[in-house]
C-alpha cells in the first residue's frame, strides 16, 4: 500500500521551465538538467501516475513551456519525478528532472519561516516579541493614512510583532503590491528583495541596500499600510525576518539556514548564488512577449549566478524539485528526515498551526503574483500542493511558512500540544510531556495507574488526540479535511486495508470519494488529522466478524495504538449505517459533528453513537477459573464468561448475575481489573475477577456448551504456548488479558 509522499510545485501542478513573466511580476520557477541519475523504479512513472504524466505532456506538446517537473509522495514511500521536456527552447538544452534548477522566488518564505521557528524552539524568538527588540529602527512606526494616494501618516497603535512578519500582517508593502507614492518610496529606497534578470539588476544593485541590516533599516523608515496586526497583505515580511534570524542567532542569515537546514537535510542543490559548475542544471527563465515566449533571464548569463545584495527570505533561492521534496517531507514527518531531527514536533505543529492574530482574516492576492482572490484562495503558480482538497485553501497567509505568507497545511482551530504558550515553546520538550490530548495525556481525567502485571488490553493505547472541539468547529473541520498532511484510512467495507509489513494502510484526502462522509478520528501528535469515509448507501455484513479468519489475522498481527484507531473508525461507521432513522419520528438522519452524531431534519432530534456495556469475567474458587466454551467456538477455545449490563444494574450486580445465570455459581466480592472497547459492533467490555462461594456447575446450554474449573499453573501454561485442556482467546481479546493478570503471568 506504500506510494508517494508530498508534492512541491511551482507551476499548475509542478515546476515549469517557462514563465509567463507577462501575467505575474515573479517568474515562474523553472527546471533543468539531472545532475545524478533518478533513482531507478520498477514500474515507470507514467504508469503510476498516468493523468499527471499525460497532463506534464501536453504542457510542452502544446509549447506552454520548454520543461516541467513535479515530486509526488505519500507517507515515506519513495517519491514520484514526473516529468516532460527540457530546462530550456535550445537544442541541445537537457531534460528536465529532478535535479534540474529552477528560480523558487517565494517558495523561500517556507525555508526563512521554518528557520525562524528554529529559533522560537531555542528559545531565542517568541511570535509575539516586538520586532524592535531586534531590529531598533522598527520602535516607532508610522502608518499612512491613504497609503494608494498619500504619504500621510499617523502613529502605529502597536508594534510591528515577529508573528506578524512571518503572517503578513505586519502592514508592510510589497513592490508587486503595493500602488502610488508609496511604491515610488519603495523604489527610490531600493526595497527590491527580488532578482529577475541580469538587466533589470543592473538598474536595481546601485540603488539596492548592501546588507540585510541596510535594507531593514530603511524598511523601517517607510510608513506602513496598516496598523500591525489588523489586515493581512503580502508583503516583504519573510524579508524582514532574514535579519531578525541574523541577530537573534548571532550569524548571517544564509549560513543559519546553510548550517541549521540545508547540510542536516542534505539539500545540496540549494543556492542563494548558483555555483558556475552547475549552470547546466539551471533553467532558463522566460517571458511571454503577446505570444512568443522570449528568454528573460537566459542561464548562461543569469543573474543568479551572481551573488545577491543580500540573501532574500522571501524570493531568493534556486533549488531542485528533490531538494525542496526533502524539506516537505521533513515537515511532514514532523522535524525529522531519515533519522536526523532538525526540529522537534511541538514546532512543526505550532509552525503549521493558525497563527494569524485574533480578527484577521485572509481576502485573497493578487497583484500579478498567481494568486486568486476570496476565501478558496488556491495553489497555483509558485505554491505548496499535495493533493486535491488541500489545494483548494492552501496559502492563505495563515502560518509562518508559505507562498502568501503560509505554509499551506490550513491551520486547524484547537492547539496540538500541552507545551506551546503564547507563541513560545516551553522547556522540556517532547520526551519530557507528551501533547495535549496524546498518548500519555487525558486533560481533566486524573493519573490513570500503570497496571502491574498484565498487558494493556487490546483496541486501547490510541495515539490519536479525539479532538472534540474540531468537532464542533466547521471552519476548523474544513481546514484539516483541506491540511496537505492529512490522512484517510483505507477500508473494504469494515475490513481493515493494510500493508505489506502489517501496519493500517492510509492514503490522502484526495482519494475521498465525493459523495462519502468524512469521519474526523483525531489527531496525532503532529497535529496531522486522520479522518475515515462513510460511503453513501454502505450495508454492512450481519455476520460476525469474530468469524472471520482474515479480520482475526490482521487483528492479530496490528500494533495496539492501530488497532485501536481501528476499531473507532469500524464502530462508528457501523453505528452509521445501523442508525440510519430517527428513533423518535423514524425519518432519516444526516451525519454531521465530523461524523459523530446523525440529526433528524424532521424533527430536529440529534443522535449520537453509544456503546453497549459488558461485563467479562472470572469466578475463581480455591486457586482455580471458571472458563466457559461457547456455541460455535473453534475447537478447544475457552474464556471468561460474558454478559450485557442491564438496566438499573451496577457491574458488580451484573457480574454476579451472569454468572449465576450461566453456570450457576454464586459469587460474592469483586474487583474490577481493566477495561476494552469491542468493535463488533460497539461494547465496552469491563473485565472482573469475582470469589465463587462455591465450585458447583449447573450449566445453562442455552448459553455455553461447557464449563470447567482450571488450575493456576495449567492457565499459565497454555498462556506460555503448552498444550492444555482447553484452548486461550486471542491476545487482542480482553480475556486474554484477564486471565494474564489472574495468572500472575
């Protein structure tokens, strides 16, 4: 079930050699020539991704562009280099690939925000330090009061904060944005962070600041758009914050990247100035003149070659599709790629967060930077993309990291850890105090003791947070179903998709048919969502499951915190489907609370999955069990006796009952052990052990073949694997467990 992971683009859907300079003032990035050899597959890449490949094809048969190239991945399975033509319109000119080196303008915000959130987690920044704490000229900012029309300025009600640099938020212009006699200040300062060609940079250099304290300084001197944190609007913010990185680090901007980045993620075909020894790689960058595509920035003679005025946050960098491929998948595994942590998960998730101030919303962009205006704000030119809902809302200046501002994982609306306050991660980390909500962590529920003996009894142990608020929160639901990084888990049916090493299989969102429903399961440490589909008009098979040898080897062979994600998904799909009408006016019902909970349109009444209790026990007489065979078992197999609580009844009342009813013994006191959820459909079994006042068996044949007493040391000896009289549940059963803990085993 293994595939592909992330996708980075700087085109439609990837990494094109031709820009249409003539419809955006940024270039497209562009591609070039494979400076070591693809690692080889064994089924071609247009197979695997037929339409994709089809789709590169025609860019280039129709002449759109010389060249283009994406990176296609899931999980950690290796990652897919579509591809079709050439980095440039010259004859002789080498296809494009992976290795090719195309200009990524703002896809560098990523590189300088995820380099600021290094320095939130070492406690150097916090998001809402003010920006004069770094960079003193930025004290006393003015703001201009009609800045399309006028130079007018008043006094900035707040200071300009780190956060609001890294969310465009700040009120800082941009020149590709930016209108009238403020973007002639713009010009005549030389606030230009961005190369096109090595003519344009001819005229650009000599008015250009030297330095990225040159040029924040005078940045700091020009009135602002708005006040500091009340209006989203693209902007030289991720500019800006290469300098606050330089003195919040104590080194140049490009060598803290260089060093904290690039060398630990092996990303060596990454350059803010591109080595003479690998033009051959580098793209041309072209222009649409009405429609002939003419060479902008040919890369022969291009002015990336050259070294900059200053390493530029926010448009700089030129890199290869498996470089910037490497960085995603970084993120995406939360700080950490092939074994070497660049960051810790706590920051990936505060990073990929909303971190957009209180009241900002984002509008759109446009300003020929590729952008689309209004809420869907899509990722097309120059953007992050992964699948097809994540495209749909991606870059919407919410988070630290992308194109517009945001690294396009759409934030979700609640915190995904315990240990991040107010933009600032606290000590201790990770291995210290596991997130909120995580495996180790029940806000509000006390300190659960560890159970002595036995082992945690099967379906329990999730690692996902439930996250009841997202639940409740539409625009939250949305945006997780819309985060690059979210999963959905394969089913057939209620049968669990696996791969060939045994685990669950998920695959993205985009495999989500359009008419299913999806079902929110939660949240992992990372903050990365898991959803489940609900398909219109699923049935489900009566017969049980228990019976199935395929549904019990995979059982078997599943790590706890998987089964477990499992049998939630498995119980609330199959509540779905058996609760279809309203119990009190009998119309139909419609999911809704990410999928944990049906209403009734009719009358308005609201459903929501519950769970049958049962009792699982041991009546245990003079250092023997009581282990009962039901009808239908496989041969040999015993276990614990079972029954439903019933009404007004207390679970040691309904422990004692049921034994009583079934074998006819009579207990006195006892004790609860642990407790399971059961997906087949939805119990929760409470395992007991209970004192016998006696060992007399008066069996009841409508509710077991047999039942016998046995000994300590023989229940431990089939638990070791030894023949016995009788057969031991599987160990995903709580009865295994149970009789673990009877045992002393």
């Amino acid at each position: 079930m293994k595939l592909v992971h992330w996708i980075s683009t700087g085109g439609l859907a990837a990494l094109a050699a031709a820009t249409a300079y003539a419809q955006q003032a940024q270039p497209r990035p562009q591609v070039s020539a494979q400076a070591r050899p693809t690692p080889r597959m064994t089924i071609p890449v247009n197979a695997l991704l037929p339409a994709t490949s089809a789709l590169f094809d025609s860019y280039v048969a129709q002449d759109k562009m010389p060249g283009i190239v994406g990176a296609f991945g899931a999980g950690d399975g290796p990652t897919l280099f579509p591809s079709a033509g050439k980095i440039s319109d010259a004859p002789n000119a080498p296809a494009a690939g992976p290795d090719s080196l195309w200009r990524v303008y703002s896809m560098s915000k990523p590189i300088t925000g995820m380099s600021a959130m290094m320095l939130v987690e070492d406690g150097k920044l916090n998001l809402d330090d003010p920006v004069s704490e770094y960079i003193p000229a930025f004290k006393d900012m003015k703001v201009a009061t009609s800045p399309d029309t006028s130079l007018a300025t008043r006094p900035a009600v707040r200071p300009i904060t780190i956060r609001n640099l890294l969310t465009h938020t700040a009120g800082l212009g941009y020149t590709i944005v930016t209108k009238g006699p403020l973007l002639e200040e713009y010009e005549r300062l030389g606030i230009l962070p961005l190369s096109v060609s090595a003519a344009m940079e001819e005229k650009m250099r000599p008015v250009r600041p030297k330095s990225l304290e040159e040029f924040a300084n005078r940045v700091a001197t020009l009135p602002l758009i708005a006040d500091p944190g009340t209006k989203w609007s693209y902007s030289i913010g991720l500019d800006v914050m290469g300098r606050v990185i330089e003195v919040a680090s104590g080194m140049s901007f490009e060598r803290f990247v260089q060093t904290r980045l690039f060398d630990p993620l092996k990303m060596r075909s990454s350059f803010w100035q591109v080595p003479q020894s690998e033009v051959g790689r580098l793209a041309t960058n072209y222009a649409f003149v009405g429609d002939t595509r003419t060479p902008l920035d040919p890369a022969a003679t291009s002015v990336f070659l050259q070294k900059p005025s200053f390493p530029y946050g926010g448009a700089g960098l030129v890199m290869s599709a498996r470089d910037y491929d490497r960085f995603l998948h970084m993120i995406q595994d939360g700080g950490t790629l092939e074994g070497v942590r660049v960051m810790k998960p706590e920051t990936i998730a505060l990073a990929t967060s909303n971190l957009l101030p209180a009241g900002v919303v984002f509008g759109g962009v446009g300003g020929g930077t590729g952008g689309t205006q209004g809420e869907q704000h899509g990722l097309r030119r120059g953007r992050l993309r992964r699948a097809r809902g994540y495209a749909e809302r991606a870059g919407q200046g919410h988070l630290c990291l992308g194109w517009c501002g945001g690294y396009d994982r759409v934030g979700r609306s609640v915190e995904a850890f315990a240990r991040q306050r107010d933009g600032q991660l606290l000590p201790g980390g990770p291995d210290t105090a596991p997130p909120a909500g995580g495996r180790g962590a029940a806000p509000g529920c006390g300190e659960v003791a560890p159970m002595s003996v036995m082992d945690a009894p099967g379906f329990t142990g999730g690692m996902l947070d439930r996250s009841d608020a997202l639940r409740h929160d539409p625009e939250g639901l949305a945006a997780a179903q819309r985060d690059w990084r979210a999963r959905l888990l394969v089913l057939d049916g209620l049968l669990p998709g696996t791969t060939d090493d045994g685990h669950l299989a998920w695959t993205s969102m985009a495999d989500m048919p359009d008419d299913a429903e999806p079902i929110l399961l939660g949240l992992d440490e990372s903050g990365r969502p898991h959803f489940a589909a609900l398909l219109n008009g699923m049935r489900v098979d009566n017969a049980p499951a228990m019976r199935s040898p395929a549904l019990m080897a995979v059982l078997a062979a599943l790590a706890p915190g998987e089964a477990a994600t499992y049998a939630g998904a498995r119980s609330v799909i199959d509540w779905h489907v058996r609760h279809g009408f309203c119990a009190k006016c009998g119309s139909p019902t419609e999911p809704f609370r990410a999928g944990w909970a049906r209403k009734c349109p009719n009358c308005g009444t609201e459903h929501f999955p519950r769970v049958d209790p049962v009792v699982i026990m041991i009546a245990e007489h003079d250092g023997r069990a009581l282990l009962g065979r039901g009808k239908g078992w496989p041969p040999g197999r015993y276990s614990a006796l079972a029954g439903f609580v019933e009404p007004a009844e207390s679970i040691e009342e309904a422990v004692a009952r049921e034994i009583l009813e079934e074998s006819g013994v009579r207990v006195g006191k006892v004790r609860y052990v642990a407790s399971q959820p059961w997906p087949f459909p939805s119990s929760l079994m409470m395992a007991c052990v209970a004192e016998a006042e006696d060992d007399a068996i008066t069996l009841d044949v409508n509710e077991l073949e047999d039942a016998m007493w046995v000994p300590r040391e023989m229940v431990r000896a089939v638990l070791r694997g030894e023949e016995g009289p009788f057969v031991a549940p599987p160990p995903y059963a709580i009865a295994y467990t149970l009789l673990k803990e009877w045992a002393g085993e």
